[in-house]
C-alpha cells in the first residue's frame, strides 16, 4: 500500500489532491507492507526536502494505513463469500 504526502510549509497532508500538491513545497510517497516494513520511498522534489522527521512520520502513517486497507480488504473478500455461500 502506498501513502503520497506533501507538505505546506508546516503541515503534512495525506493523500493530497494534485492542486495540493502543486502548491506544496515538498511531495513524497512511502510504499509499505501490511506488516509495517517499509518497501520505497519516494520523493520526486519540489521546492525543500522533507526533514528525516517527516519522513518518519510519512512512512510510520503509510505502515499504519497498509494495516488498515489490508483488513478492509480481507473484510469485503469474507462479506463477498459469504454472500457467495
């Protein structure tokens, strides 16, 4: 699951929308498992790099939501079946 941030001038957004984006100073996006390891960074530029503190916070956010698109999916695949059954 990946999470694509960016960050306006001290305020992160997650998932932000491309007009977000394009007036933020710094965009990246962290790749992670459902299990929280991290897979890819990425951080195409902008005007300033992301301080190593918003990295964390980038990539802790994108381990959490990984868990939690991971058990909506496992939810709706079990909703799915059951319907199926």
């Amino acid at each position: 699951m990946h999470l694509r941030t960016c960050r306006r001038p001290s305020t992160l957004l997650a998932d932000p929308t491309d007009e977000e984006a394009a007036m933020a100073d710094a965009v990246g996006t962290a790749v992670a498992r459902t299990d929280g390891q991290l897979v890819a960074y990425y951080q195409p530029g902008g005007t300033k790099p992301l301080a190593a503190a918003h990295v964390s916070q980038i990539t802790a956010a994108a381990a959490a939501r990984a868990g939690e698109l991971a058990a909506l999916i496992d939810a709706a695949i079990a909703a799915a079946a059951a319907d199926a059954a």
